[in-house]
C-alpha cells in the first residue's frame, strides 16, 4: 500500500463465545512498524418467537382445526429466509411448510395454519432461519388434546311440525 491508497480486508469469524460485545483487533504489520484496528463484535443469541394467538380448546378425531400463531423477531438485526414448518405424529397440517421470507428487527407476522389429528399428539412447530450467514432452528411443542369442543353447537331440534302447500314443504319447530 502506498500514500492515499486503501484497501479492504472481508474476515469470516466464528463467535464460539457466550453473548456480549467484544473487540477483535486487526493488525497489519510493515516493515518497521504496525497498524492496529479494533472493530465491535456483538454475539446476540436472542432466537425468533413462535407465539400461539388463537387456538381451539381441544380437537376431534379428524376433524381439521384453525391455529392461527404469530412469527415475532425480538433481535437488533433484521433475519432472512424465515420458514415455519408444521409437523408432528398422527396429524396432517395445512400448509406443511409457510415461507416467511425476510423479517425485520422489532417485527411480526401472521401465520395460520390447519391441523387434522388423527391420534392425541403434539405437534412441532420448527422455525428455521439465517442471520447472516448463519443458519438456526427453533422448535416450539404444541399439545394436540382431545375433547368437547366448546365452540362446537350441538343443536336440540323438538316440537317439529310438517305442512305441505301446493308441492312445497314447510319445516317448523323450536332449535335449543
């Protein structure tokens, strides 16, 4: 390098270090003297949230529910390539697999999704993502429980009474 010359130098660093900030230093050696250069590090751990925001109290046998969740991203930094996957034994889910794309710092998503129990089980939610060029995964548990739904309506039809004017039929009767 000469006078009024620059130069750009690109690392790739692995942090196998616990969270925080640090300061790798950066040195460049001449032939009589050397040039020191600290940058901020910041290792940040903080994974992405799955948070459930409506779900049914309990699920029938093959009989397809509404689970209607949220992906959040609580980092500094925005993440890319975002997929929520749902999956689990004894459940068909719908869509298996959402892209989510790219999700900036401090934001949410929507996403819904359906699923169809065929046994009690637990579902996996798993999100996958890169932050940079890093990959990470985070799963969520999601119990699957059989039971009476209390938003099913189970209807009580009494006093029913049949009349029949010219070829049309007329249905009364009291619904409980």
């Amino acid at each position: 390098l000469g006078p009024l010359q620059t130069r750009a130098f690109a690392f790739s660093i692995r942090a196998d270090a616990p969270e925080g900030d640090y300061y790798p230093t950066f040195t460049l050696s001449f032939y009589d003297s050397n040039l020191y250069h600290r940058s901020l590090l910041q290792v940040d751990d903080t994974a992405l949230d799955i948070t459930i925001a409506d779900m049914p109290d309990a699920f029938s046998k093959g009989r397809k529910k509404t689970i209607y969740a949220q992906v959040a991203n609580p980092r500094k930094n925005g993440v890319r390539n975002v997929v929520l996957e749902v999956s689990g034994p004894g459940i068909a889910a719908s869509p298996e697999r959402t892209f989510i794309g790219d999700l900036p710092a401090g934001s949410k998503v929507p996403v819904n999704f359906t699923i169809t129990p065929y046994q009690e089980t637990t579902a996996m939610l798993t999100i996958t993502y890169d932050n940079g060029d890093n990959p990470h995964r985070r799963t969520r548990e999601l119990r699957i429980p059989f039971g009476v739904d209390k938003k099913q309506a189970d209807p009580v039809v009494s006093n029913i009474q049949v009349k029949t004017e010219g070829g049309i039929y007329h249905v009364t009767g009291d619904v409980n």
